[in-house]
C-alpha cells in the first residue's frame, strides 16, 4: 500500500472528524433541513470523489464471492438481524400503549398507517446514509485500520451524529457496527438501506411514539 494513499486518506479523515465535531457543537438541535443540506453537500463530495474511492481505496479490498451469492446472503443476514428487532420494538410499542390507554392505545400506536409511508420516504434517506458510512468512510478506515477495529469506528460514528439524541444514538450503535460488518463483508447497499428503514421508522412509531409524517409535515410549513 503506498504511504502517500494513507497519508491523503487520514487528512481527510482528520478534515472531516474537525469539521462534524464544528457542526455538531455549532447545530446541537437541528432541522431537518439542516440534516437534508449535510447531507446533500457530503453526497456531492462524495460523488465527485467517487472514482478514486471505488479505484484507489475499495481496490484493495476485492469481493470474495459473485454479486448473486453476496446479494443472497446479505439479505438474509439482514433479515435475520431486522425482524427480531422489530418484533421487539412491536412489543415495546404496545407495552407503552397500554401503560397510557390501554389496549386500545397499544394498538393503535402499532396500526397508525402513516407507518407504510413514512417507511418509504425514510428509504432513500437511508440509503443516503449507508451509502456516506458504508462506500466512502469503511474503505478508508479499512486502509488506515485493522478490519474490526475500522467496522467497530464506522458503526460508533454512525451513531454519534444522531447526538444529542441519546436514545437513538444507543440505538443506532449496534445496528450501525452490523451494517457496517455487512457491507465490509459482501459490499451490497440494498438489504441495508431496507433494514434501516425498516427499524428507523419503527423505532419512531413504535418505541418513541413519534409520528414521522406529521413532524415532516410540521417541519416544512
């Protein structure tokens, strides 16, 4: 591996860690437009950065198997990780519901349709995200980093830039080493854009109670 490539890697790395560690302290609660702009400008570094990070960075990292196996199997896998942890989130939901209305209120936090909704325009924000964590922070940390060691760094800082949301960023923490496990492993975005919509919106609805179209909605008048 050449010393120039590590040495370009960890100032942009060091670049970035400054400039989150600014926005978080400067931006402590933020909007969602604030979120959706961030997010945009880090796509559009991203994409411009796009051909070196597939033919410099991830080039040294080749997939061990055909995309058809990969695709079958990371799937699966996040599935298996997925519908326990929303069964487990169902359950929780209705234990709240119950506490504050009975049966009637847990079953009503579980049915709220917005749900269905909300799930799709979560996905391609979650794609988004898997996307920045997964395609251009992982291979760095991987070129820099013992593989655990840069999928347990990809995951922790995935959860760190839900703060100050403590809560969800506890949460996000271990799905976000999972994810990151996944893709290190079998390189496929899909299966872990779906299962982070999947347990994002209803960690919102279930666990937390929140109704995601109605803050969208509130936020954008």
């Amino acid at each position: 591996m050449e010393p120039s490539l590590k040495r370009r890697l960890l100032t942009e790395l060091l670049v970035l860690g400054v400039l989150t560690t600014i926005f978080l302290a400067v931006f402590p609660k933020r909007s969602i437009y604030i979120d959706g702009l961030l997010a945009l400008f880090a796509l559009s570094l991203i994409a411009s950065n796009a051909r070196f990070t597939r033919h410099s960075v991830w080039v040294q990292f080749p997939a061990r198997d055909d995309l058809r196996t990969r695709s079958r199997r990371s799937y699966t896998l996040a599935g298996i990780f997925t519908i326990p942890v929303i069964l487990a989130f169902a359950a929780t939901g209705l234990a709240l519901g119950y506490r504050e209305l009975g049966w009637q209120g847990g079953w009503a936090r579980l049915a709220n349709w917005h749900l269905a909704l909300a799930f799709l325009l979560y996905l391609p924000w979650a794609l988004l995200q898997q996307f920045i964590f997964q395609f251009y922070l992982l291979g760095r940390f991987l070129t820099l980093l013992p593989t655990p060691v840069a999928v347990f760094f990809t995951g922790i800082t995935y959860s760190l830039v839900h703060l100050p949301e403590v809560g969800i960023a506890l949460a996000a923490a271990p799905a976000g080493i999972f994810w990151t496990f996944l893709y290190c492993r079998d390189r496929v975005l899909l299966p872990l854009g779906l299962s982070h919509a999947l347990l994002g919106s209803t960690f919102y609805y279930w666990v937390y109670g929140r109704d995601l179209l109605m803050v969208w909605k509130e936020v954008l008048q």
